[in-house]
C-alpha cells in the first residue's frame, strides 16, 4: 500500500525531504500534494516535483481526502499551529526538528496525536541512519563495555541565517542545531535521568542563544558534554567511550561511517541522484521508511523516536535557553 504524503512548505528542506522519496518505491510512498503560503511557491514546487495538487495556505492540504500523512517543514514558530491543524483533520504528521518551540506546546500536541490516535514524529533523522542502529546494537551487546563519556559538538557559522539569529522566526542554536546533540547523548543513555545539568552559552543582540554548551552528570559515573556553535565550524563527532573501547561517529547527524577503536565500518547512503541542499539528505528516506511502518502496524509513535523523548528534549532545550538567558 502506498502512503499518501502532503508536504506544509516549500523551503530547502521540503525540497530536499521529498527528493529523498524518489529513492524509494512508488507502490510505498507517493506525494499527492504540496501547500505553502504562496499559491505561487507550491505551483512551482509541485511543477519541479510532478505533486498533483498544491495549494495556498494550509487548511486546503488538511482537508484533502487524499493525504494521509503531512511532513511539516516550516518555520519553527510555525511547528505547533500547522500540525495540530493537520492532526485535528484526521492526518498523520511528520514535524521536522524541533517539534514545537517548547515543552508546553510538545505536550500539547503529542496530547492531541494520542486523543485522536494519530501517528506523530519528531523528524529526528539521524536516528534512522543504519550507522545508528549499527552503533546501538554495538553498545546493547557490550561490546565497548559500560559507557561512561559521551561527548558530541556540531557547529558551523551560520549566524548570518535569519531563521538562526532572529527572535520573531524562533531563532536559537539551541532549537536549530543544539537538539542534534541532545539527543545524541540521550540515545546513548537512553532512560536513565540525569542526576544534574550545567549550561552555559552566548546570546546575541536580540537575546537569541548562538552557542550552548551543557555538561549532563548521569548516575554511575556517567557524563555527557555537548556543545552547538552558530558562529565557529566544530569538528561535528560524535564520541562514545566504554570501559572496553571507544566508537567515533564522524558527521555525527547524518553519518555514513564510524570507527570502532581504530576499525572503520562504512554505510553508504541509500542511492539518489537528485539534487539536495542538505549534506547527506538521501538519508531523509530511513525516516521516511520508519513513519510508512508504523502506520501499516497501527501504531502513533516511533520507538525509534518516541514521544517522551520528543517531551525530554523539548524539557532540556528550554533548561538551557533559560539558563544562558534566552526567552523560552
């Protein structure tokens, strides 16, 4: 059976997510249609991707009969409105990162999926890479021994994107760039809480946060240090060490490889020739995969991606913002 896939903007990242589905089969995905706010915008968008219909403003897509599944990929300040709109019209919904702009609204809106019985994700991508599910398979069977260090930075300078640095587009490092290492160190410690949390991190002229550094002190001699920068290129690696060994995750977010003390196991992208403006964006289709199967099963979240770690996140981004002294 294919899904039937609605698509709420037509930015980079829309384009780039909807590239990635051609690379999987037609009898399993299909993008039926395409909203912006711009009649205009997703004419185009829909003419440049063969999409059926497309449509100005995002009601019309809420009710086409058609779609059964929305991906979100507009502003952040927009997240919460456009898919509670979707959900309350009966459509499965894929947000892209980070859900909502804070934990009230995440709870709002994982609430609502759950009433109504939908499937709702965080487009937490990088977890559907086979490198992560290789490492964690890795980590599960001991093979580094008891972790004890997680520590992952991602970087790049982009403080000149308004979505980034300005306040009324719901800029923040922490929002655009940070959740990748929350959640990274959260996947590695996956259930346990953290015993404390200490952040720290520079604001911009409009009190948006552009760097954030957190140390998280785990139970049984556990730490996680993590940092995003919005102004400087990291080195963007992810770093796991066990009692037993060490795993490096190079381009931690969208990885192709890792290395397993000095061994280098390599996964190439699932193959795609189209055009994209996101490093690795091929790789949208593993969530792309994800979201189709647990629809078929019934289910409305992810255990890949769950909805109390969608709340986890969101509850840490706001301790962080709220520490450097950025508004939440």
């Amino acid at each position: 059976m294919a899904l039937k896939w609605g698509i709420a903007s037509t930015g980079k990242i829309a384009n780039d997510f909807v590239t990635a589905l051609k690379s999987l089969s037609q009898k399993e995905h299909q993008v039926v249609a395409v909203a912006a706010r711009s009649l205009d915008s997703s004419e185009e968008f829909a003419k440049n991707h063969k999409i059926p219909n497309a449509y100005e403003g995002y009601v019309n897509l809420a009710t086409d009969p058609k779609v059964q599944v929305v991906y979100i990929g507009v502003l952040n300040p927009q997240h919460y409105d456009v898919a509670k709109l979707m959900l309350q019209h009966n459509k499965h919904v894929l947000v892209e990162k980070p859900l909502t702009l804070n934990e009230k609204q995440t709870r709002s809106l994982i609430e609502l999926a759950r009433n109504k019985k939908l499937f709702l994700m965080e487009a937490v991508w990088s977890r559907f890479f086979p490198v992560y599910k290789e490492v964690a398979k890795l980590i599960k069977n001991g093979i580094i021994g008891d972790v004890r260090f997680v520590s992952v930075t991602f970087g790049f300078p982009i403080s000149d994107v308004p979505r980034v640095t300005q306040k009324n587009l719901g800029g923040s490092a922490t929002l655009d760039i940070g959740v990748y290492i929350l959640q990274f160190q959260q996947l590695i410690f996956r259930g346990l809480k953290p015993e404390s949390i200490v952040a720290a991190g520079h604001l911009n002229n409009e009190k948006v946060d552009v760097t954030a550094s957190a140390i998280f002190k785990y139970p049984d001699n556990k730490t996680a240090v993590v940092t995003c920068d919005a102004t400087a290129e990291m080195p963007n690696e992810g770093l796991i060490v066990g009692t037993k060994g060490v795993i490096k995750i190079p381009k931690f977010w969208a990885p192709t490889s890792y290395k397993l003390n000095e061994e280098i196991k390599e996964f190439p992208l699932i193959e795609n020739e189209g055009k994209f403006n996101y490093f690795n964006s091929a790789g949208l289709a593993y969530q792309a995969m994800e979201v189709r199967q647990k629809i078929l099963e019934g289910k409305i979240e992810s255990d890949i991606m769950p909805h109390e770690e969608s709340i986890q996140l969101a509850n840490w981004m706001d301790f962080v913002r709220s520490e450097i002294g950025a508004d939440v």
